[in-house]
C-alpha cells in the first residue's frame, strides 16, 4: 500500500484534501467537485510527486462517488469508511476545530494510521439498478407524503394532491417497469436475484435492494462481515458490576439494507421453516420481539450470503448447517 494518503473532505460543490507525503511532508488544497475539479487534481498530484496515492473519504450521499470512481481509474486507491469511525479517530485526538480543512487533515492521519480497506466501483450494471431503486424509493416517499396531507387538505388543494398522486402512481410504475427491463437485459444480474428469491420472505424488489446495497460480494470473508456492513451485529455494554446493559443491534452501517430485510423477516418468521423455529427458540429464551426480529434480518443475511457464494438456491438442509 502506498504511503502517499490523500484526506478528502467532500461537499456538494467542492472538496478540501490534504495530501501527506512519504517525508510526512503535507500538502492542502480545495478543488471543485466536478469533472473539471478532477482533471485540476491530478495535475496538482502529479506535481506533488504523487503518482499514486491511497485516498480516504467518508461515505456521505453520492457527493463522493464520481471522485472516487476517477481516482480509480487513474490508478489511485480509495477508501470510502463510515463516517463514525472518521468522528472517532478525530476524539481520540482531542481536536476542538472543526473545518473542511481541518476535517481533510484528520481524514488524511486516519487513512495513513489506520489503512482502511480499499474500496471497490460498483459494476455499471449494478450502479444502474442503484440508481433506478433510490429513484423508486424517493417516488414511493413523495406519495406516502402526498397521501398523508389529503386528511388535512381543503378541497381545492385535496384536488391538486389527487392530480399529483395520479402522477407519482405512473411514475412508480414505469421505474418498476424499467428495474424489470434492466434484469432481463443482464442475465447474470437476474440469475443473482432469482437466488435470493429463493429465499422465503425474499420478494424481488428486496433481492434487488440487497445486490445494490451489500456491493461485491467477494469482499466479505463471511457472513458476519457483511450483517456489520448492514449494522445487524451484536452490540454489548458491559463494565464491570456497575453497567450491564441489554445488547441491541449496532445500527452502524448501510440502513438500506436493514429497512430492505425488515418487512421480509416480519414474513420470514411466519412462513420460512428454519426461522419460524430460530424466532420461536429465541422467544422461549426470554428474548423481546425486537431482539428476535434484528437475529431473523441478520440470519435472513447470511442465508443471502451463503447462497450467492455456493450459487445454489434455498435448502433448508444445506443452509442449516452453512449458516
């Protein structure tokens, strides 16, 4: 790994870096966050010396991920890394400054002391049926919204929101129709698919969410990785005699993902043999509801994960001792 690391604090219309050298020289500079901005970048970097660098970033929105791709494939490394985890090594140094300077400089020590794991582009496949599902979503939301105000709406405005609502119904539509379109036209994406579905309590539209959203899935080395990818892992608080807290799902990760498994594990439970059995085992060990619904989302996971590793659909036999 290259000791050349480049702090990037991205924003909508710009992004500040600090670039630390391998004489621990540093280097800052803010670029504008586009195409232009980057073609800018890479003659700075290469001035500096810096032919190829590990760069850090965290994982805010979509605001990062054009610079990122094209930092890529100009033969840099890049790390996109939970922002807790940024906001963490920034406490431990006790820092009380908080700018679009500063919070590059801090990106830039955290990627050089702690080396995080390189990131890895979306296929172009994938990155278009992202882009149709989020779309889906924002769709589904603003209707919900709309539908929502009809109950305090007088009746002229009751009249435009209907109008708006009929909008948003075909729109929905026509998305479904294209995520549809766009599996048959990659056979390899839709053969994934037809995998998870094969799991009960997996509909289409969620194995659509969980291909987009859990990324390759070769760079888990288990199942357990990737639950804390979606924050479905255990957390404990324990100290002592003093603080015995209940352990609770950690919610640190891809929240996508855990809303895509929540409605699925509600079904699972119901109709899915070998968790209808996990849940009712978890039940009768004093566990609460909740408790049991985040250990079904996270099993429904590792089913997902054995199955796209071994290519072989849904066996409950198989899976009970995979997983």
């Amino acid at each position: 790994m290259s000791k050349i690391v480049l702090g990037i604090d991205i924003s909508k219309k710009d992004f500040h870096v600090t670039l630390i050298l391998e004489n621990q020289t540093t280097k800052s500079k803010v670029f504008k966050n586009n195409p232009e901005g980057f073609l800018v970048l890479k003659n700075w970097l290469s001035k500096q010396g810096a032919t190829q660098v590990h760069g850090c970033m965290e994982a805010t929105s979509t605001y990062g991920e054009a610079l990122a791709e094209f930092l890529v494939e100009n033969g840099h490394k890049v790390s996109v890394v939970n922002p807790s985890r940024i906001k963490g090594f920034a406490k431990s140094e006790l820092l009380r400054t908080k700018t679009d300077k500063v919070d590059a400089a801090v990106i830039a020590r955290f990627c050089l002391a702690i080396a995080p794991e390189i990131w890895t582009p979306l296929p172009v496949e994938v990155k278009e049926l992202q882009a149709l599902l989020r779309r889906l979503e924002s769709l589904t939301d603003m209707y919900q919204q709309e539908h929502n105000r009809l109950e305090t709406a007088t009746p002229t405005v009751a009249a435009l929101i209907e109008s708006h609502l009929e909008q948003l119904k075909q729109l929905i539509v026509e998305v479904k129709q294209l995520i549809h379109d766009h599996f048959e036209c990659h056979p390899d994406l839709k053969a994934k698919r037809d995998l998870l579905t094969s799991i009960p309590g997996i509909g289409e539209q969620t194995a659509a969410v969980l291909l987009t959203e859990m990324g390759c899935i070769e760079q888990y080395r288990n199942a357990r990785q990737l639950a804390a990818h979606a924050g479905l892992t255990p957390q404990e608080r324990s100290s002592g005699s003093s603080v015995q807290a209940k352990s609770h799902l950690s919610r640190i990760g891809n929240a996508r993902l855990r809303k895509a498994l929540y409605m699925p594990a509600v079904a699972a439970m119901r109709h899915n043999p070998l968790l209808k059995l996990f849940a009712q085992r978890l039940l009768d060990r004093g566990k609460v509801k909740m408790q049991v619904l985040g250990a079904v989302m996270r099993k429904l996971l590792h089913f997902a994960f054995a199955i796209l590793k071994s290519q072989k659909p849904f066996d409950p036999d198989y899976l009970a001792h995979a997983s």
